[in-house]
C-alpha cells in the first residue's frame, strides 16, 4: 500500500480525504456509514458564537448537476458545541482530527467564536474560517468578496487563537489568487476552495422559486472544472498548503484535484448521494497510486504535465 498521509503546513492526517463542511453534520450523524475518524479529518458544520436557526424551508433542492442550499449556516451555538455532549465531546472520543468551520455576521463575531474555541481547544485541530458571509456592518457585502475585509476578518482570527488556520475562498471574485495571498499574509496557513456559487431553480407550475431564501449556494458534480481551475490559479500563485473541493464524487476527480495542485481534499454534496463517498474515494486513490507505483499521496500534488 501507499503512503496516504499529508502534511499541511502545521497539521498532519492519515490521509488526503475530508468531509467538507455542512455536508457531513457534526461528524457523528454518519458514523454508521463513514466514521469520522477513518479520513483525514471531519469539518464540521459552521459554527458561530451565538445559536442561529438558518433560513425557513424549502432550504434545499435537487438541480440539474448538484444541488441548491439555503441552509442558512443553522448551528447550536459555540457554547453547546463544546459542551453538549452530541457534539465536540462525541468527537473527541472517536480521535477523529476535527476541524471546525467558524463564521459571523461581523468581526467580533470571528474573534469570539474563534477565542472560545481556543480556549477549550482540546480535540479541535484547526479552525476553517467562512468568509463567504455577510457583514451586517459593512451594508451586507461578503468578508470574501472584499480584500480588505477578507484580510481584516482572518488577522482578527490570528489575534484570537494559536491553531492552525484555514481560510474558505469564496469563488464569487474575478481573481481568486490575490484573496489566497491576501489571507495567507494575514496569518491564515492554509487555504481552501472552493465554496458553493450563488444560484436559483424556479417551479414552472408555481412559478416560485424552489427554495424559500430565493437563490442559494450551487454545488455538486457540474462545479468541478470551476473549482479544478481555481485550484491551479491558487496553487500557481501562493506557496501554501491548499485543500481542494467543489463536485469530487469520485477517487479521480481527487486525483484530478491533486495533480494541479492541492494537497488534500474535501468531499461534499457526493455524501448526501453516498454516505460512504469519502471512504470510496480513499480507497480510490490508494488504488490509483498502486497501479501507477507512486509510493506517497503527497508525490502527486501540483504533478500537472502540461506539455
């Protein structure tokens, strides 16, 4: 067999594969199915310093190649999170390596959900920020479609905590690149991309829209040449660990991934098809270094030929 595991910056995992944030819940709710502590590690569902209900239903439907989501970022609150026992403390005991996505409507909200988890950061080993939200205070533009405030947003975080960094790119910009510099100078020690890409369906018998908040986040298998040549912009532009994702349904679109440029992966919409996607897709890659006699995951990283 191969070598699976990955070195990204500061953090370690036994292999390139995880379950993206707000596909795979709060890590427990698929142990049946995937155990957590079986991928490289689990993000989990956004996590702000207050509870917040999301958006009212239909927050979600089928289109053609993915899905539309309007969750709404719906979460218990950092408070529970650390303390209730279905959550943070359920995957401490798996060992599982967790990664929790954090996210507010302003600043201060980064920092404070950010401090309250390095406080009791035992079992947490980093933090995803979500830039893709909006700031309340700014008249409603997202942290990551502004360069300022995407840099502003992850040097508050830095301030507030000592574990390792991810920042979640939003693709919604011309020059994804120069937000992947901008955070990585602010302190951020990985980067990952991309997000889900605004988008509606309409009911042509109703002629409503199909989800209650209008448009939503699009994800899924028709994502994947955009999230691929976003990967290789930033990959050519930053020397930073990078993870991947955006319609990887299979152990090739991982390798896909990885071959221009990103150092591990996170699967997403492919769960709510097939629970057991991300451990396939393992299983995958370490077929397709076997046959191909490539000895480490890591060998393939940024291995494009281009000519």
């Amino acid at each position: 067999m191969a070598e699976l595991s990955v070195k990204l910056g500061p953090l370690t995992l036994k292999n390139p594969v995880m379950a993206a944030s707000g596909t795979f819940g709060y890590g427990m709710e698929y142990r049946e199915y995937c155990p957590p502590e079986k991928l490289g590690a689990v993000v989990v569902k956004g996590v702000s310093s207050f509870p917040w209900d999301g958006n009212p239903p239909p927050r979600a439907v089928e289109v053609s190649g993915g899905m539309l989501n309007a969750i709404g970022l719906q979460n218990p609150g950092v408070d529970k999170f650390l303390h209730n026992d279905e959550y943070l403390p359920a995957l401490r005991r798996t060992g599982a390596v967790v990664i929790v996505n954090i996210w507010g409507k302003s600043i201060d909200d980064y920092r404070d959900v950010a401090s309250k988890l390095a406080a009791e950061a035992d079992g947490i080993s980093a933090l995803e920020i979500n830039i893709s939200c909006p700031n309340i205070k700014e008249g409603g533009i997202a942290f990551g479609t502004d360069l300022k405030l995407a840099a502003k947003v992850v040097s508050e975080v830095r301030k507030a905590t000592k574990l390792p960094l991810i920042t979640k790119l939003s693709p919604n910009v011309s020059k994804i690149a120069d937000f992947a510099k901008a955070v990585i100078d602010s302190g951020s020690d990985i980067v990952s991309l991309i997000n889900t890409i605004p988008g509606m369906a309409i009911d042509i018998k109703t002629r409503k829209p199909m989800i209650a908040n209008i448009t939503g986040g699009f994800s899924g298998p028709a994502l994947k040449p955009l999230a691929l040549r976003m990967v290789y912009e930033v990959a050519n532009a930053v020397n930073a660990p990078i993870i991947g994702m955006g319609g990887i349904s299979s152990a090739d679109d991982a390798v896909e991934f990885m071959l221009a440029g990103a150092d591990a992966v996170a699967v997403g919409t492919a769960i709510f098809a097939d629970p057991t996607a991300p451990l396939r897709i393992i299983d995958g890659i370490n077929r397709y270094l076997d046959d191909n006699k490539i000895g480490k995951a890591s060998e393939l990283v940024g291995k494009i030929e281009l000519s």
